[in-house]
C-alpha cells in the first residue's frame, strides 16, 4: 500500500513555521487527535506533548515553533487565522485550554520524532476522560498516529476516518460502512480489530451529521469517534512511484512522452479526481509558491523575527552584479529561494517542498522561469515534474533530515529542481531524472546543523546553493551530459548513507556548522537577551 501524494507530500503540505518535521505535521497530528477526543461534543480541558530528551523534538521545540503549532492545531485553529501565532500564549496560560510540553523518556522512542500526546476532555455530560495518542513525525509533514489509549492504529491523515466500537460492529462492518459511503463519498478501506471490538472506516469525506446519529443509534454500538482528512484524501493506494524505470514507462504512454502529464495521471489516480481538477491544483500550489515569494521581497524589516538573519532577498535580486557573472535567470531564481526561507523563518505561510527547511529552492527556481520567459503553464508543468522526481525519493527514503540529515532536504529539493528546469527548456523524461540524480550525487552524506535550532544558518544558503545546484545539473544534461548512476540507487544511497550519520549531525543542532565557535556565541548572545 504506498500513500504518496505528489500535492500532498511532496509540494506540500502548506504550513506555517520552518520545519515541515517539527511544525508542519505537529499541527495535524494535533488536529487530528482533537478531531477523535472532541467527536461527540467533549471539550478540550488539559493537553500535554512529550518528547523524549534522546529524540530531535526535544532540543528544538521552541526554536522550531513546534510547541506553537501543537497548540493551534489542539484549537482547531486554521492556518490562515489572523491570531495564529498568539495561540500557544493563551493555552499556556490556561485560556481556552491547558496546554504543557513535557521532555520524558518515551515508552516506544523508535524514531527521532517520537511523540506522546494526552488530551483530557469533558464530555456533554459532564464526566472527564483522558485519552493518551503515540505516534510520529516522519519527514516534509508526514506522520503517523500509532495507537489511541493502548489500542494500536495507524493513521496518517489521509483520509477521512470513523472508528465504531461495539459488540455487533465487527460482523457488521461492511453493512456500517455501506451506509457511511452512501451517496459520492467513496468507501476507501475497512479493518477489524476483534479483540477491542472495533472497526474502523476510511472515507473520501466524513459522513453527514444525519448519518453519524444514525449510527450512535443503533444497537450495540458502544462509542463512535471520527476525524477528517488532513489533506487531499488519498483514494487510490496502488505503487505508482517506487521506482524511475516505472514512472517512465507512464510518460512514454502520454502524448509526446510527457513526463509532466505522466505526474498529473498518477497524482489524478492518487486523490480521485479529474485530470482537469488535478491540473487545477496543480496551478493553485503554483501560483501559491509564487505568491510566497512576493510577500517575502515585500517584507519589512520591523516584522523579521529571525534570531541571527535580517532580511536580504530584495538586496539579492536587485543587486547590479558584474556582467558575465552568474546571469539574470539564476539570480533571480536564487533571490526568490532566499525570499521564500525568509518567509518561512518567519512563521509565515509556506508550502513545505518536499520540506520546510528547504522550502525556497523549489519556488525560487519557479520564481527565476517566470521572470524569464516561462508562461504559468510551462511553470505548473515544471512543479508536476519536480513533485514527482520528489515521489520516487519519498517512497524510497524519506524526507526527515533527523534521519538522513541535509541530503533528503536540500538535497532533494535540488534533484527535484533540476528536473523541473529540464521539463520547461524541453528535456526528456530521462534528461528529467538525469539532472536530479546529479544532484543527489552531489548532496550524499550533507548534514544537517541548524545553528541554535533555529531554520536560519545555513538552512537559507544551502537553500541559495540548491537552487544554483539545480541549474547547473540541468544546463549539464540538455548540453548533453550524462549522469550515468540511476537515481533509483543514489535515493537509496542517500538513505543508506544518512543512517551511517552520527545523530549529531542530523537535525539537532549540536555539531557542524552548529558547534562553530562563531555559531555558540551566537546563540549564547541572543540567550541572554544581548
């Protein structure tokens, strides 16, 4: 089963804060357990997150603004709300909520991004309850929710799903979710968990109020909790990315061997829908990456909340550089990367691609086509094929540098780049993959060091040096270069190699560039308040 969604996991999701790790899949996870603790009307009293001191949540909770976006997703927040980042001052407080982060040692810590989340509700009625979830951050805001008061799951968000408790439901489980799925919404898997009495039902879409009644309702159901989808829903589970040679075979189906059509057909089969209403999204995340960069060269610098950078986007893309240097298509696409990270580092809306941390590479070089003569339609074609340059890496390795360091974030955003740039100046599917496996030979073995935790130094010039990466990689195949290794097995490498790193070296802000002497002084002075 593979749920690797191209608008879902790879160009996005849309988040807010610079870790798509730490902020962009803690806000739904935390929506989504409130979603199943609050389905029957309870209200949410007390939240507590825990994080092991051995795991990467621990040291960076507060520098990442993980801890803002535990708590906004626990208040049903929406990510466009005006008040957003006021959240997690209120429910520290008390109002609204009780909200606390704990660092204990975790019963299961079998990831870097473990977490524990207990919710204590009051029902309708008046009686208290407390239910505890485990479960974890898995790279570019992927996660999932392992079990829910001892009982094991696993959910990632994906779909919309009702869980049933009862003494008849596991002998009625298909006639339940016949009922649920009646109308358009699309029954997309049931399972049974006989030993707790449980079914649970993944949907399209949550069923109506009328039919969710209807079930509380019948005899011998005993409870009913249900939570809606984090994103698109996923529709279709088939293995479309796991490997180049397939993804190539799909292109050279389409007209004119189209690997940019070959991403719409998959990502249309993935999400069910139209190639029409795909091809729509598709421009909407454009658009949307370019509109990030706009409000970043816009930015003023009474609103920059970064610890150790001040705002240089603007400065970079209207420098009067020496002629012959560079060119206007790689400044202005290295500008706009700057200014989309310069966004992201300060908490504003971001489309996480395939991570927050390297979220400017991928619009900045969307930035550097449009500004030079790619139409909004050759652009959105170039996003299709980095996202799904981005799916092969996904399903092969992952995207959380707390496992395999800078490689899978800078390093992927680059190869997926690079295969963007090959699309829109007319390269082959395998000229595609070429250029990103470039780059992935260039990347192996990166770490990642945050300076202080912090998506700042050198997360914003690494994400410069991505998007110059991504050009070379690009000019050197359509000049007629050939990368010779298959991505398929650099992926893999990349994986491989990111598991050999030592764990300081990955996301924790405790060696590289991190422990430079330089960078500790840094930190120590803004500690201080200096």
């Amino acid at each position: 089963m593979q749920e690797i969604s191209l608008l879902n996991s790879v160009i996005g999701p849309v988040m807010r804060g610079p870790s798509s790790s730490h902020c962009a899949a803690p806000y739904m996870m935390a929506k989504l357990v409130r979603e199943l603790s609050c389905a029957n009307g309870e209200v949410l009293e007390n939240a507590v997150i825990r994080f092991d001191p051995r795991g990467s949540f621990a040291p960076v909770y507060k520098a990442q603004s993980s801890d803002e976006n535990f708590a906004a997703g626990l208040a049903g927040a929406k990510l466009t709300d005006a008040d957003y980042r006021e959240i997690l001052g209120r429910v520290e407080r008390g109002e609204g909520f009780k909200f606390a982060v704990e660092v204990t040692e975790l019963e299961n810590n079998n990831h870097p991004n473990r977490v524990d989340l207990e919710l204590s509700v009051v029902a309708p009625d008046g009686t208290k309850r407390t239910d505890l979830y485990t479960g974890a951050s898995v790279g570019g805001g992927m996660y999932y929710i392992d079990s829910m008061n001892g009982e094991a799951l696993f959910l990632t968000g994906k779909t919309a799903t009702v869980f049933v408790w009862g003494p008849t439901v596991v002998a009625n489980a298909d006639e339940i979710a016949a009922k649920l799925s009646a109308g358009d919404n699309s029954l997309l898997g049931v399972s049974v968990d006989p030993a707790h009495e449980r079914i649970e039902i993944s949907l399209q879409a949550l069923p109506s109020s009328m039919q969710l009644s209807d079930l509380r309702a019948r005899d011998g159901i005993d409870n009913v909790r249900f939570a809606d989808a984090s994103q698109y829903p996923v529709c279709a589970t088939d293995d479309l990315f796991s490997t180049t040679a397939a993804v190539i075979e799909v292109a050279d189906k389409q007209e004119g061997g189209s690997i940019a059509d070959a991403a719409l057909a998959l990502e249309a089969k993935r999400l069910g829908l139209s190639r029409e209403a795909t091809r729509e999204l598709f421009r909407e995340r454009c658009e949307l990456m370019l509109r990030v960069v706009a409000e970043g060269f816009d930015a003023k610098p009474e609103d920059n909340v970064m610890r150790f950078l001040t705002l240089r986007a603007r400065n970079v893309r209207d420098a009067n550089l020496p002629a012959g240097l560079g060119g206007p298509v790689l400044q202005d696409a290295m500008a706009g990367a700057l200014s989309a990270m310069e966004r992201d580092s300060n908490r504003g809306l971001v489309c996480a691609a395939p991570t927050a941390g390297s979220a400017g590479v991928v619009p900045g070089t969307l930035y550097g086509l449009i500004r030079h003569g790619i139409d909004i339609e050759g652009a959105t074609d170039a996003l299709q094929v980095m996202a799904l340059i981005g799916a092969v890496f996904a399903v092969r390795g992952t995207f959380a540098a707390e496992c395999g360091g800078c490689s899978v974030e800078t390093g992927a955003s680059a190869a997926m780049a690079a295969a963007g740039v090959t699309q829109a100046y007319g390269g082959s599917a395998k000229q595609c993959f070429d250029a990103a496996s470039m780059c992935l030979m260039n990347t192996l073995g990166l770490v990642c060091d945050p300076v202080g935790g912090d998506v700042e130094i050198p997360c914003h010039a690494r994400n410069v040096a991505g998007v110059s990466h991504a050009f070379s990689s690009a000019m050197a195949v359509l000049a007629g270069f050939d990368a010779v290794l298959q991505y398929d097995e650099l992926v893999d490498q990349t994986v491989k190699i990111g598991a050999m790193m030592h764990p300081d070296l990955r996301c924790t802000a405790r060696g590289g560039c991190a422990a430079t002497k330089t960078a500790l002084r840094m930190v120590e002075a803004v500690t201080q308040g200096v």
